[in-house]
C-alpha cells in the first residue's frame, strides 16, 4: 500500500504533512450508540479462558464495522511524543549525541530502520519537523503495520487494548492467534500486547514466522497507555509508513534530505548482539550493503547520520566517511544485568559530514567526541 503524494514539492512516496495541530483530545464514538461503552461493559472480554479471547476479538471486530472510534480535536492536551513500543536497539540512551548531529537544515525526513522511532519522536517534540515530509520505514511487517494503526485508528486500538489483562494464559492465548484471521487493528493490538508483556520487549519469530517470545513476568507491564498513543497518533499525522528493506531506501532520497540509519549493530561478539528483528537477521553482507548506499547516497548530496557498534568491521566499512565514536550506556555481560559505558560510532555522509566538521573545527573538540 503506498502512500498518495499530495503536492508539487512533495518526493513521490510521501505524502504532504500537516502542521500537528495542538488541539488537545478526547473520545467519541464515530456512529451513534456508542461502541466504546459495548467494549468497556463486557467483561467476558478479559477473560482469560482460551474459548474467550475468540469472542474478544469477535466483538471487537464489530468495532471496525459497526463505526471507527474517533478522537475529538476539542478536548485535554496530550503527553509529549515518545515511541510506543519497547525496542531492542532503542535510541533513547543516545539521543542526546543523535539530536546534536541533526543537520541545521534539511527537507524531508527518512528513517529507514525506525523501530521505536526515538529519534523521529524527539525531533517531533523538538519541532524539528514540522512542514517537512516523513518517511518512516522498517522491514518488519507487524510493526509497521502498527504504526499504521496508531496514526489511522488510534481511538478503535485503545479501545481493544484496554481489554487486554497482563496474564500468563491470556498472552499465549493472544501469542498464537492466526494473524490471517485478524484484521489490521486487532493485528496492532495484538502486537502491542506482546511487546509490552513479553521478556525483555523482544520481537523474535521462529522460521514459519511465529513470534515465539515467551510471557515476561512482570509485574507492572503497561498494556495500554492511552495518550502515549494518542500523542504518537498526531506526531504520526501525514507520515509515510511502509514496509521496506533499506536497500530501496536510494528510490526515495533527494539531495538535502536527512536519513537517520540505525541498523541492527554489528555483533561486538558472536553472542552478545541481537540482530533477530526478523526471520533473516542482519549479517557482514548487510552491513557491506548498507555502507555502500550511504556512501552513494553522500556523493548524491543526501545528508546521512548512522549510528552502528564500535568494531573493526564497522571502522573498515566507514573509513573513508566522517566518523566519531560516542559512549552509550549498555549491557555488558550476556545476562543483561550489568551495564556499563561502550564506545559506538556515529558517521555521517554527504553534506552533514561537512557541517559536523566544520563544527568540531569551530569549538576545536578533539578527533573523537567521547560523552
Ligand atoms: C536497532 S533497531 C532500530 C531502533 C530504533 N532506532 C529505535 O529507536 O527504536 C533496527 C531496526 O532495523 C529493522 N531491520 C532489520 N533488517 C532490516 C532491513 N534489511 N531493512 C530495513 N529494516 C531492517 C529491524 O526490524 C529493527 O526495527
């Protein structure tokens, strides 16, 4: 499904974006006789018993026909804009060093391994994109797919979500639904759910594409959070979503746009890196791929900013590129529990290479920017 291009000046693939307006939100339902009361009432639909959760989704199947719940555009401001999902990889950590290598000036925005989306929520936040074009793309179908839903039905997948119960039997239920069976809100629902129950907010699938994550544990897991959503919903508002490998990214890139890549990390060691986002994972020869578009889409004048683990690999595929080497805080030991302070590297390609160099140079700030 693509997106319908809406103005001269607009790259094909995009639609044009509204300014987000900061009218605060509430809910109504589309049509009269109100479906959010249908859903909040009926309490077979959070049981826990598997012949119940068919019934869940039948009746909120009913939602999607009988009338979309809309947000009204007159009611309380929301929360600021943040990602919506746990993601492996996240870029929370590191946004300060990102929001600081922004270019001062681009045209459209391009994220082409989006994930949570930290960095397109903080520019969001920031103002950094408004009247500009966005393109947020990932090879993962269920995510974007969810994404798609936040910006399209939010009201109709809070509605679904709220019934959702953080129990053991209820997630395997919900786990091994067919999703051919199950429309694109119940779709999203669905992997909400798991991402926030599961361990460790992991997205892993078995070979026949089974999420195959077992239940978390936890005892404070936030199913839904109704205006983180409804404020990711409107930072969402005339953003191009769609599913796609990075290496189409070239199609859709004009000179003086921004690309944020943040691509599974190259493994620090055989066992420490987890690049399992999809059935294919993401080996050398993607990592060689990849550095060979960013490297043609710099000489084509389009401004790239990559962030990718400090290994030898990584130093050699970007050698040539204005790289410097950042301290995220991360896991240091295969358990997880302990962390600590990891170099990583951030390179930049076309005419940001250039502005960042000519910064250093400006503030005179050593070769390597350690944080
Ligand atoms: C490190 S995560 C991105 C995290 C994101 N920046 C955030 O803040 O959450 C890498 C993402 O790349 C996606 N991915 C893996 N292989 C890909 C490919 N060949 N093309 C596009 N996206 C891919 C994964 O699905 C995953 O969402």
């Amino acid at each position: 499904m693509g997106c319908v291009s809406l103005s001269a000046d607009v790259t094909p693939g995009f639609t044009s974006r509204t300014l987000p307006h900061s009218a605060p939100l509430s809910i109504r339902s589309g049509r009269p006789g109100n479906l959010l009361g249908d859903v909040g009432d009926s309490p077979s639909l959070i049981s826990t018993d598997s012949r119940h959760h068919d019934l869940h989704f039948s009746i909120a199947a009913e939602i999607g026909e009988a009338g979309e719940l809309v947000t009204d555009p007159s009611a309380d401001p929301i929360a600021p804009a943040r990602p919506f999902v746990k993601w492996a990889g996240g870029k929370r950590q590191l946004l300060p060093d990102l929001l600081h290598r922004v270019p001062h000036n681009f045209r459209h925005y391009h994220e082409p391994f989006v994930g949570g989306g930290a960095l397109f929520f903080a520019l969001t936040e920031q103002k950094r994109l408004e009247t500009k074009a966005v393109r947020l793309t990932d090879i993962n179908v269920e995510l974007i797919n969810t994404y798609r839903m936040v910006r399209d039905r939010v009201e109709t997948l809070i509605a679904l979500l709220s019934t959702f119960k953080n129990d053991e039997a209820f997630y395997y239920n919900i786990r091994s639904l067919d999703l051919q069976q199950l429309d694109s809100v119940q779709r999203a629902a669905r992997f909400i759910f798991l991402n926030k129950t599961c361990f460790n907010g992991l997205f892993r699938e078995n070979r026949k594409g089974q999420f195959n994550v077992p239940f978390g544990h936890y005892k404070q897991a936030q199913i839904c959070a109704p205006n983180d959503l409804r404020a990711a919903s409107q930072a969402l508002r005339g953003v191009c979503l769609e599913v796609a490998s990075f290496a189409e990214i070239a199609q859709a890139c004009q000179p003086g746009d921004f690309v944020y890549c943040d691509p599974p990390y190259a493994p620090v060691s055989r066992t420490a890196s987890f690049t399992a986002y999809n059935g294919g994972g993401f080996g050398d020869e993607d990592q060689q791929k990849l550095a060979d578009v960013v490297r043609q889409l710099g000489q084509r004048g389009v401004q790239v900013l990559l962030s990718n683990s400090a290994v030898p690999l990584t130093y050699a595929l970007y050698r040539d590129l204005h790289v410097e080497e950042v301290l995220a805080r991360r896991a240091i030991n295969s358990r997880g529990d302990r962390r600590g302070l990891v170099p990583e590297l951030l390179v930049a390609a076309g005419p940001l290479a250039s502005e960042l160099l000519a910064r250093r140079q400006t503030v005179s700030q050593p070769a390597a920017t350690l944080r």
